[in-house]
C-alpha cells in the first residue's frame, strides 16, 4: 500500500528553503546536516536540498492536500501574508472540484493548499 509521496525540493541556499518551509509554512526540521534538511508538519514531509544545480534547473510546484484549507488558510494569511500566491491569495473552488490557495516562497517554489470535497458512501 503507498501511503506518501515525498518530493525533494532544491534549493541554492538550504537557509531559503527553511525560511519559507519552517519560518512561513510552519514546518519542523526532522533531520538536517549541511546539504539536507526533513521536514514535516503532520502527515506532511519534504527533503530540503541546497543544490544550486538542481535549483536552477527546477521550481516546483507542490500540492498539500488538508481536511481544513480554511484553518490553514487563517493560520497562514495572518502570520505571513507577503507569502499568498498572488494569484491564488485566498480559498476558491476550482473547476476540477478542489477548494485551494497558495503559497509563494522568493524562490517561485509554490505550495498549493488543497481540500476535497467529500464523497458519499453508498
């Protein structure tokens, strides 16, 4: 049974990384040594990696899937408002069914809010 992807998230400096993981998102390291960090934040887990290669080569996009994008939506928007996407600042329904906004470090590495709707049982 799979049960997490865990993306590698490159960076030039780790300290960027960390900045817009820990500081902004509020993620806690779970290892980390000179070229790495882990990061989790409940179920929620990135490797952190200063690359300048890799991070010339690729910013990517991350998508969180959350059971409450509007807490998280409060939480984020007060502590660190310069960090809202500014095109996707606030929760919206999206046309393939998601209710999302987003996250935009320095870096353009962006992180995606999402909740699902329910489905019924039959």
């Amino acid at each position: 049974m799979l049960k997490n992807l865990i993306p590698k998230i490159f960076y030039d400096h780790l300290q960027d990384g960390l900045d817009f993981f820990i500081d902004g998102l509020g993620f806690e390291i779970l290892y980390r040594d000179d070229d790495l960090a882990v990061i989790g934040r409940d179920s929620a887990k990135a490797y952190i990696v200063q690359s300048p290669e890799y991070a010339a080569k690729d910013r990517p996009e991350l998508g969180i899937d959350t059971d409450d994008v509007d807490s998280i939506y409060r939480e984020l928007s007060e502590r660190v408002p310069h960090l809202l996407h500014p095109n996707s600042s606030a929760p919206a329904l999206k046309p393939w069914g998601s209710r999302e906004f987003a996250m935009l470090d320095k870096t353009t590495v962006c992180v995606v809010f999402r909740e699902w709707p329910e489905t019924k049982s039959s």
